[in-house]
C-alpha cells in the first residue's frame, strides 16, 4: 500500500429493521476503543447484518448501499472453501473476523450463528484519497491475534474518490455451504470492487 494510505474509518452501521445504532473510536485497525494509529485503517463503528442499507441521504443512499451489497455478493470469492470454523450443522464454531487493534482479534461472525449468514461493514476516509486499503482475516476463539488462525490480508482496490467521512467500500463476510467468502462494492455507485488475497501490510510484517 502506497503512503497516501494513511487513514481509515469503518463507518458501520447495525440494521435490526432500522438503524440501531454506531458507536467510534480511533486506530489503526477498526477497533472499538481508542489505540495508537497505524497507516492501513482508522475508526472502528458498528456493524450491519443482512443490510437493505441506511443512514443518512435518505431512499437514494439506501438504495445505493443496497446495490453495493448486490454487488458485493455478486463479486464473492472464496476464503476458505472448507472452514472447519463452521460445524456439520451449519452452525459455527469459531468466530470470524478481523485483526483489530494490532495483535487482538476483533469477531464479526460470532459463534452459534446458523448458515447461511453474512456481516458487513462500511468504510470511509479520514483524510487523503487512498485509493486501496487491506483487511487481516481470521478465524479462531481468543481474543489474541496469535492464537486464532488467519485466513490472510485481503486488498480491496478501485476505491471511488470521496470526501472525508462518505463511505467508499463496502464489505461482506459470509458464510455459506461450508465455506467463508467474501466480497467488497462501491456504496458511492454500486459497481462491485477487487477483493483479492494481498500481502500484510508493511506495519504488520
């Protein structure tokens, strides 16, 4: 990742028939409280589960978000095709999520969730206009990095231009059929994004 880079926000949102909430803090990596920053990503809020879309901008911005996630599941690729994070039942074992703050696991996909289920977060810009950033994907129990099993970096490229704050990717992680996949879209204009495996970033080496 080049240094323009510098900075990111998860800007998330949790729909249970509407937005319930957001909570931020400041990092790196999305967190949900205050950490040291690290070049890569910045602002941790809440998720969204099974979205239609929300937020503000009204029925435009929903639609918008709904078409990002379309796409995003049209573009899945595969991260684990076989995860033994999910039970014969479909029910999972592990949780499923992201590195978060630097050397802790942050769950997304809890455990006891049934498949098929997706989570998906929306990130934005805190400043400069990177036009790439990289996700560290993991499955496991503990809250300690090192002790979870990783899943690797995923590059999320082709990023719109925005202005600080405006959501410009959004991410889904989903469960299905044994497998972890996972996809990327645009919430500015729908279109799906590259979502490919990547090398850690040069902080995390």
């Amino acid at each position: 990742m080049n240094s323009a880079a510098a900075r990111w926000s998860v800007a998330g949102l949790i729909l249970a028939f509407g937005l319930v909430g957001a909570l931020l803090g400041s990092s790196g990596l999305p967190q949900p409280v205050a950490g040291a920053p690290w070049p890569g990503l910045g602002r941790f809020g809440a998720s969204v589960d099974h979205p239609a879309g929300a937020g503000e901008g009204g029925a435009d911005r929903i639609a918008m978000l709904a078409q990002a996630l379309r796409s995003a599941i049209a573009s899945q690729r595969p991260i684990e095709q076989v995860s033994p994070a999910i039970g014969a039942d479909g029910v999972l074992v592990e949780d499923i999520g992201i590195e978060s703050p630097p050397g802790s696991f942050l769950a997304l996909l809890k455990r006891g969730r049934r498949a098929p289920a997706r989570h998906v977060l929306t990130f934005s810009s805190t400043g400069g206009g990177p036009s790439e950033m990289r996700l560290h994907l993991l499955r496991g129990t503990s809250d300690h990095l090192a002790e979870n099993h990783s899943l690797g970096w995923y590059r999320v490229a082709d990023l719109p231009v925005a202005p600080a704050g405006v959501a410009r990717a959004l991410i889904e992680l989903c469960i299905n059929d044994g497998a972890i996949l996972g996809g990327a879209g645009d919430p500015i204009d729908g279109r799906p994004l590259s979502f490919s495996p990547s090398e850690p970033l040069p902080e995390a080496r």
